[in-house]
C-alpha cells in the first residue's frame, strides 16, 4: 500500500501535482485563495484520493486510462467537456470522465473523494458472455436509491479497506481484490453501461444442472484463496455465468459469490480455532486474509454463522 500527500498554496505546485497523479492538465483561472489540500491511499490497483481546494479553478485534462468515479461532499463540480454544463453537488458519486476520452471543467471550493480503478475489472465482474470491453455510457447513476449504494461501495473502500491499517491484514491482496469486485459490480448496477442483463438463454437454463453446481462448488473450494470472481469460475466449467447463477439458485437456494463467501468464512473460523490465543494472530489480521475488511460485518456473519464472536474463537483455541 502506498501513500501519497500534497498541500500547497502555489497553483503551479497543484498544476504539476494533479498532472502527475491524474493525467496532465492544465490549470485555469487565478484564484485569490490557492489552497489545495490532496491525499491518495492506493493498493492493488485502487486507489482513494482525498482532495479539497479552496477556491474555483478550471481544468483541461488528457484520458486517464482509468474509472474515476467522484463523490462529492462539498462545493461543486461542473462539466463542460464538448460545450455541455453539467453540475454535480455534495451526495452525488458519479463518472467524471471516460476513461479514454480527454475531459475539462471547473472545481468551485470543493471538497471531494476520487476513487479510480482499470477498466478492464468491469469486464471480469461482468455476468454477461463475450462481454469484456464493458463501457459505462452515462456519468450519474441511474436513481437516487442506486446513487447511495454506490456512494456507500465508495465510503466502504475508502473506510475499511484502503485505510490506514489494512495493508498488514492482507499480504496477499485478498481484501483488496474482493473489495475492487464489489465495487466494480456496484458500478454496472447502479451506473448506464453496455453489459445489459438480458434474460437466461434456453443453454443457460439447460446447463444449470446439479453438475454445474457441483463443478462450481468445487472450484470455489480449492480457489477461495485467490482473486477469484463468477467469470472464472463459469470458464472453469465452461458455462456461462448466467448458467452457474441459475445451478446456485436452482439446486442450493443461494448465489455463487455468497457461497464463496460463506466458504472464505469457514477457512477464517478454522485459522481462528487453531491459532494460539497467546500468540500475535488477531481477528482483524484473520478476517483480512479472507476477504472481510469490515470488522462489525465480519463478526455479524460469523455469529450467524458459528453462533459466537470470531474473539471468543480465538481465545479459546
């Protein structure tokens, strides 16, 4: 995990940051008030950005290359790329930019979070066959309901995952990964975007047979470790990942990601039952390793599940 922080009163400092951090850019306008104040947390590809400028500015800037979604607490952001006037406000998370295009507009005494990440994770997290070159076709989302939820998806990036403790809970990138699925996944419900959810075909409901569930099932048991989503384990098959929903829902009343978390619970209760209790393992760094960056979410599923908290676990082990 890597961080990153700026604050500066010189626009030609701030110009030369955000050209670094983002893509080059040039700055517009001479404020009277030139703060600027920038964080990143960054790690497996994501990255959260913290920024807030104390005055109205103007930018012009080149493609990013990435999804770069805002939320905005504070001030406003308007667009103006190709000629339009479009105006985000506090409570809004939306795309700023495709991430192929060049894009320009003005930051009026805001304050703001950015998250980024590639592109190409919306094509893995898409459960549409063929569909890899998935693109998002409008920048707000599509109802205010969806519009929180993916404002919460962002707030639990930020506050859970990619916060200042998490980096030595996950050696090995779990967390992170399943986090950036999540938010992914998050993005193609709530945002406009190529990958329709078209109905089941008459193969996908032919090839949700037991066998499909049980190859699944298998798959997920020896793959729970990596960074594993419903595209890989429908080509492990291979069906379609319509087909594995279908075999999950048909036969086992639930869904493949929950089964694949119900199984990544599982391997963190075993770690927990044979840790010894005085020695340096701990909750937080257990249910890091298995994908679970919120601790209270973490601890309500496993005591559902196991009828105690995961620390009552651990000390008795």
């Amino acid at each position: 995990m890597t961080n990153l922080f700026f604050e500066s009163g010189n626009l030609e400092a701030t110009e030369a940051f955000l050209s670094a951090a983002y893509t080059p850019m040039q700055i517009g306008g001479r404020p009277a008030d030139t703060r600027a104040r920038i964080s990143r947390t960054e790690a497996g590809g994501l990255s959260v950005d913290r920024l807030s400028f104390g005055y109205t500015m103007r930018y012009d800037a080149g493609c990013l290359g990435k999804v770069c979604l805002v939320t905005m607490h504070s001030g406003t952001i308007v667009d103006t790329t190709g000629g339009r006037e479009e105006v985000f406000g506090p409570g809004e998370t939306f795309l700023l930019a495709p991430h192929d295009r060049p894009y320009e507009g003005q930051v009026r005494e805001a304050r703001y979070t950015i998250t980024m990440f590639d592109p190409r994770l919306l094509g893995r997290v898409a459960a549409v066959p063929g569909e890899k070159d998935v693109r998002i076709t409008g920048a707000r989302a599509v109802g205010p309901a969806e519009n929180r939820r993916l404002g919460a998806a962002v707030a639990y990036l930020r506050d859970h995952v990619l916060d200042d403790g998490a980096g030595s809970a996950d050696p090995d990138g779990l967390l992170v990964s399943t986090a950036a699925q999540h938010l992914a996944a998050t993005v193609l419900r709530t945002l406009p975007n190529t990958a329709r959810g078209d109905a089941a075909t008459p193969r996908d409901r032919r090839d949700a047979h037991s066998d499909t569930l049980r190859r699944a099932v298998e798959f997920i048991e020896a793959n729970a470790h990596r960074d594993i989503t419903l595209t890989d384990i429908a080509a492990s098959i291979p069906v379609t990942p319509r087909a594995v929903q279908y075999a999950f829902t048909r036969h086992a009343g639930t869904t493949p990601l929950a089964h694949l978390r119900r199984v990544r619970l599982g391997r963190a209760h075993a770690e927990l039952r044979a840790a010894d209790p005085a020695g340096a393992t701990t909750v937080a760094g257990i249910a890091g390793r298995w994908g679970f960056a919120h601790q209270g979410r973490f601890a309500a599923a496993y005591r559902q599940e196991y009828g105690v908290s995961p620390s009552a676990t651990l000390r008795s082990g």
